[in-house]
C-alpha cells in the first residue's frame, strides 16, 4: 500500500485554504497547499471582499461596550434572515466558533484586526463584524498568505489544479494537473477541498441558480465548481445550491463594489425612468435581482456628502473615487440629466424621498432613512451581480464532508465549496456569511485534520 506523500492536500489558497493549512500545520500536520490559478492573489473571492468577518461575544465587542452579543444571538440572527432554512449544524458550529476564531486570527495569524462600529448590515441585530482597518479583503489575504509562509510545514504550489481524489485502503489518492497537462498522483491521509464554489461555471449558475444567471459576474475566476464535482463523484451529499450572495450596487462600466453603506445611510436607487423600485435597506444579495429587472438591468444610486464620507474608509469606494465613477450633480435637475430621464419624474421621486425620511410612510415600505438627502448629489450607475455561490457540499460540525449523512474519511470541505449559512436563495445572505463559511470551516476543518493525525 502507498504511504502518505503528506499528511494534507488542501486545494485552494483563498481564506478557507489558507486557514485550514495554517491550523493544520499548527497542529503538527505537514501540508501541501494547490492553488491552481496564479492570479489568486488579486483574483480570488477572498482578495475581492471587503474583509468583514461577523463574530457574537467577541473580545473587541467586549472593549467596545458591547456584550449583550454571543453565538446564541448570531445562530439566531441567521436562522431568521434565511427564515429557518439555514443548515443549522453548519450555523451552530460557526457561530460558536466565531469568538474563538477571530482571536486566533489576530494572536496566531497576526491579522489586524478591528470592529466596525460606523455601519449596519441587513440582518444583524448587532454590531459585529469585524475587519481589517482598510476594509479591503486583499489586505487580510495578504495577512494569511504571509502567515502560511512563516509556516515550514505549509507548501505551496502555483498553478496546481486538484482534478481527481479516489480512496483507497491507505487514505486519499489524488490527482493534481498542472497547466502543460501533467498530471502528479499524491498519495494522502487528508484532503481539504477549498475552491469556492461555481459561480464561474456558466453552465451550472444557469442550472441551479438561473434567476441571476444573466448578471455580472464579480467574483474568482477559480469558481468554477471543482470541489462539488469532486464530491460528487465520491458520492457525497450536496445542499442549498441555489443559495447565492449577489450584489445590488457594483458600478458598472467601472466593475467596483459600490458598498451598501450608502444605502443604509440614507441613500436610494432610482431606474432609468426615474423611480424607486425597492426598499433600499434590504440586503444588498436580494438586491441584485431587483435591479437587473430594472429597464437595462441598471439602477442609479443618489446620495450625498454626508453618505459619501461615511463610505469613505472602504478601499472600494476609494478606488471607485479615483476612476472618477462617482459623478456630482448640484442639484435635481442635473440628476435627471445624467440618468437621461424625465426632469418632473425624478423631482417628484427625489421629494418623496424626503417626506419619507421625515416620517410619511414610504409604500415601499423603507423606515429607516438616516437623514433628508441635500444637495449636491452624487450618481453612480449600478448593476446587479453575482459574487459568489453559498451550497456545496455537505459536512458536519468537523467541515467533516458526509456521504448518506456519514463523513467520508479524511475528506473536508470550506468556504464556497461546502454548504454555507445563506440558506437556499439570494435573500440569505448576510453580509460576512461568506468569510464565515471560509474562514470558520477552514479553520474547524484544520483542527479536525490535526486532531485526527495525533489520534
């Protein structure tokens, strides 16, 4: 029988990858990390979030006066805005997991990390998530890959494309591809499956999630569904493959996150003719449809200085700044210039707007509006997009993966690549599921290869 070659295989160098070597390696296991695009650093769902990692009780919550958050309250919080249909094994270990995880992010993995105090996601009860200073997730990549490569037990080799695991007496033979074709057989006792989910497969976003399929796609051109048809090739269980987080405000032709924060402070989104079509506080991934079904499958998002400098410290808005995507208008009128619309049609929209936020019901049914929009106006022309699949394949509380409800041995699955906690639609989703799902299961799924090692 072959012996091991290494202890782990883990596919993908993206934040669950990454967490789930660093753990593993900590614990004693010798790991070989493939990551088959060379582009991962920029390119990766990981290097284009916005580093946000939801934690209930954790100790920055603690400094920051706020400690009537926990794991209890996170669990709960998930299971109501996916309406009870979120795996609850999956959620249940995330969210106990998430205080002891963000610590060892900061004390283990040197990440500098910070709680987001100046903005509210849909679905939160509280404030709890937590970043990096630049809200940028290429800066907590970096951070990751730089804690890997203080690690001598951690290899990493780019570009190398996991394609095949078959089991055998002895653990796990697989097959990694390189680009000229050439095929390398290792020979392990475990193997995590990090490679995100399939929002890059055209054809199986068309199969199991058509509603967003003619939309923009903003997310790793890794995607592209490896890890599911690994699993299922081994006959493992899968899950909520309809679950997705989209994205109502990436500003289009510029191809940049336009964040959230500016609807959730008061901001509002206006289509081609010149109306609200939507309560603008609903999550930002139940948003993507809305817009897309707008005439042209765009939307113009209207706020103003006082929402402008709050979206500020996000390094995507910043960057949007500088290709010169946010345009200024002084005053209604010009507003309707640069979406090309009725002048009447967008008084009378930008009028309602502020008797709503002065208290008249909105129809829509927005109550929170921040403050009265003033001019002058800034205009960003949006559109709806998919960032990134949340069902996979199914593990346990381990990130352990089951085939018929029983875990497949030594085989694990994170992030992307695994169920998540969004549920079984767009509406799920919550911002920093994703991160969750990757860093939380990464994590778990490290530890369980190292526990299993030691015995």
């Amino acid at each position: 029988m072959p012996s091991p070659d290494v202890d782990v295989i883990v596919a993908g160098a993206g934040a669950a990858g990454l967490t789930a070597s660093i753990a593993a390696a900590d614990g004693g296991a010798s790991v070989l990390l493939l990551e088959s695009k060379e582009t991962f650093r920029e390119g990766s769902n990981t290097a284009m979030s916005t580093s946000m990692i939801p934690a209930g009780g954790s100790r920055w919550q603690a400094e920051a006066g706020i400690e009537d958050d926990s794991p209890d309250r996170l669990y709960d919080d998930l299971m109501t805005k996916t309406k009870g249909k979120a795996d609850p094994v999956v959620a249940r270990a995330l969210a106990d997991v998430a205080p002891d995880l963000v610590a060892w992010l900061a004390d283990t993995c040197g990440v500098p990390l910070e709680l987001v105090t100046d903005v509210w996601y849909p679905g939160s009860s509280r404030l709890r998530h937590h970043s990096v200073p630049e809200r940028a997730g290429h800066v907590l990549h970096a951070h990751l890959l730089r804690a890997a490569a203080a690690r001598n037990d951690i290899t990493l080799v780019v570009p190398s494309r996991l394609s095949a695991i078959e089991e055998t007496n002895a653990g796990l033979q697989t097959t990694a591809v390189r680009p000229d074709g050439t095929e390398d057989t290792i020979n392990t006792g475990a193997v995590v499956l990090a490679t995100n989910g399939f929002g890059a497969n055209e054809e199986l976003v068309r199969r199991y999630i058509p509603e967003i399929a003619n939309g923009l796609y903003f997310g790793g051109d890794g995607s592209t569904g490896d890890a599911l048809m690994i699993g299922e090739r081994l006959g493992a269980d899968t899950d909520y493959l309809g679950a997705y987080q989209g994205h109502g405000s990436v500003a289009t032709p510029h191809g940049v996150l336009l964040t959230w924060t500016i609807m959730m402070n008061g901001g509002i989104l206006l289509n081609a003719t010149g109306h609200r079509f939507q309560n603008e506080t609903i999550g930002y991934s139940e948003s993507a449809v809305n817009v897309l079904a707008q005439p042209g499958g765009v939307a113009w998002a209207i706020y103003d200085q006082t929402v402008h400098d709050k979206a500020l410290p996000f390094k995507d808005y910043q960057d949007l700044l500088e290709m010169k995507g946010v345009r200024w208008a002084e005053d209604v009128p010009t507003v309707a210039t640069i979406i090309d619309c009725d002048r009447g049609t967008v008084g009378e929209t930008m009028r309602g707007a502020s008797l709503f936020a002065k208290g008249d019901e909105d129809p829509l049914g927005r109550d929170d509006w921040a403050h009265v929009l003033e001019s002058p106006f800034a205009v960003v022309k949006v559109t709806g997009a998919l960032f990134h699949t949340q069902g996979g394949l199914q593990v346990d509380e381990r990130a352990a993966v089951l085939r018929n409800g029983v875990p497949i041995p030594g085989l694990f699955a994170a992030g992307g690549a695994a169920v998540g906690v969004s549920g079984d639609n767009a509406y799920g989703y919550v911002s920093g599921n994703g991160l969750l799902s990757a860093l939380g299961l990464g994590y778990l799924a490290g530890n369980a290869v190292a526990a299993d090692l030691t015995g």
